[in-house]
C-alpha cells in the first residue's frame, strides 16, 4: 500500500473536475491506501512583465482562501492533510494539468490531465520524472520532455443518480434549457432569450429543469450536464468546437451515447438513448478496478 497527496479546491458539486478529484481520494483509501487532500493553492509564473499582477493575485487569493473554510464531500472519505510539506518523499502527489509546475517540490509527481493541457490557464508547465494520466479519450495524445505518459486513461466518475433520473418528470416537456461554461465565447445557434440557463444552479435545482423541458443545448463540449440531461429524459445537444469532428470529439462510441453532435445527429441520440443508463452504472463498476491499476502503476514507476 502506499501514500497519496491530491492537490484539488475545496469541494464543490458544480465543477466536475473538483468532483473526480475528491472521488479519487476517496476510492484510494476505499482500496486500503492512505490518502489525503491537499487544499488546492493558485500557482503563478513570475517574471519580470508580470511581477506586479501575478503577486497582487497572489496576496488576493490567500487572503479569499484563509478566509473561506475548505470543504469536503461528507460522504467521500477524504481526510485533510496536516502533516508537513517537508516530508513528502514517500507520497505520490496528484496535480490537476491546470497546477503550474510543482509547488509541493514533491519527489514523486502524477500529473492528471483532466483537460487538454493548456486549455484552462493558455500555458501549462510540468516537468520531467512525472506520471501522466489521461481522464478519457477526449484528451488528446499528450508526451512531456523526460516524462512518461501512461497508456491506461484514470477515469474516476460520480454521477450523483439521486438527482438525474426519472422519477417525478413531467408529463408534457417544452422549452430549451441550455449551458455556458467552458464554452464561453462560442456563438449561440439560437435565440436563448426565453431559454433557461443552468450555469452556477444546485444539482437539485438543475435537475428540476432537466425534468421539465425538451432539449439541453451544451457550448461546453466536455460537461457531465450533457450526460445528466440524458438521465432525466432530456434530449442533450453539444455544440462542437470549431474544426473537431465528432470523432475527434469523444473517439469511443460509448462516451457519446445518448448525446447529440450538433442538431444534426439527433438520429444517434434516438438510436443510442437507452444505452445511457447501463453503460454509466459500468463506468461508475469500473472506477475501483482504473483507480487500482493507477495506484499499482504509480507505485511502481516510483519505485515505493
């Protein structure tokens, strides 16, 4: 057994990328490891154009996150790491792609690439040694300089079916709902004026309206809410990014069931709608055994 560090934000439903990363603590020491989360610290490149920017943001996010306590899912077991930085030698750190650089100055590094690298913060910096995993394959293929790149995909789910299902949906559905997020700056492919945005709503109160309306359109194409619709009835449509083909999009059929690529590929979100259902309760089956191969595989690239 070994010892995990996992460097993620205080716990919040709405982001999934916050979710998986607390899921993967949680399924770690559901395994017999010991695993902790790191409260996640904003990381900076300084230089001498941003200096004055990057320490004001710097002094402004400790401030925000000394005030703020952090939060943890109560029903995940994700103990809080107190111990001290300085001995760290025997833990595997967890960094998200959006961490720049190493600021634990761990000895043994995972970086999960939860997103194309770069994509959030429009530069990324890791470094040599580390362990790479992709979340699925909507990352694409991903090699660092003295790294090494696994070929098994570390993707951790939670689907919190509480919400997203079929009970209590109504019996007549109209009307669009529709999300932003991290599709902002994409043009809207119809008049959302009298539509209902879903960005920043609670998981009950989204799925409130999954239960009521017609069609979910998405501008974010790698969002949950686009799986969640499909659960409660809803037909869902994402709205591709420019140049990527469906293919390219989600490779693996299986990640695209129950989904539509635009409004022109309702046929396959009719012909593949009743798949949803199965193929997320496999997923959610398969999590313990991908956690358990990437804990195997980190303990013995590292050598612990």
């Amino acid at each position: 057994m070994a010892k995990f560090l996992i460097f993620t934000p205080s716990y919040n439903e709405k982001s999934g990328g916050v979710v998986v990363l607390h899921k993967l603590c949680h399924i770690l020491n559901e395994l017999g490891h010991e695993s902790y989360l790191f409260p996640y610290a904003y990381t900076y490149e300084i230089n001498r154009f941003n200096f004055f920017k990057n320490m004001c943001n710097f002094v402004k996010w400790s401030v925000y996150n000394s005030l703020r306590p952090f939060k943890s899912n109560v029903h995940f077991d994700t103990p809080v790491f107190n111990g001290s930085i300085n001995n760290l030698d025997d833990f595997v750190v967890v960094y998200p792609e959006v961490v720049f650089g190493n600021p634990l100055g761990a000895k043994n590094v995972v970086r999960w690439l939860l997103h194309q690298p770069g994509f959030h913060e429009k530069r990324f910096y890791f470094s040599s040694g580390e362990l790479i995993f992709k979340f699925n394959s909507a990352i694409k293929d991903f090699n660092f300089p003295g790294s090494c790149t696994s070929p098994n995909e570390l993707k951790v789910i939670h689907y919190p079916l509480e919400h997203y299902n079929l009970s209590n949906i109504s019996k007549k559905r109209s009307g669009y709902a529709y999300c932003i997020r991290k599709g902002k700056g994409k043009s809207f492919v119809k008049d959302h004026s009298k539509d209902i945005l879903i960005d920043n709503l609670s998981h009950q109160q989204v799925a409130k309206v999954f239960k009521e309306v017609e069609f979910f359109v998405s501008y974010d194409t790698y969002t949950a809410y686009s799986i969640f619709a499909t659960l409660c009835g809803c037909k869902s449509i994402v709205i591709g990014d420019a140049g990527v083909d469906k293919k390219e999009w989600y490779p693996l059929d299986s990640d695209r069931y129950g989904i539509a690529y635009g409004f022109d590929d309702m046929a396959w979100l009719e012909n593949t709608n009743e798949l949803v259902k199965e193929h997320i309760l496999n997923e959610e089956k398969k999590c313990k055994d991908r956690v358990k191969n990437f804990a195997e595989e980190s303990i013995e690239y590292f050598r612990l």
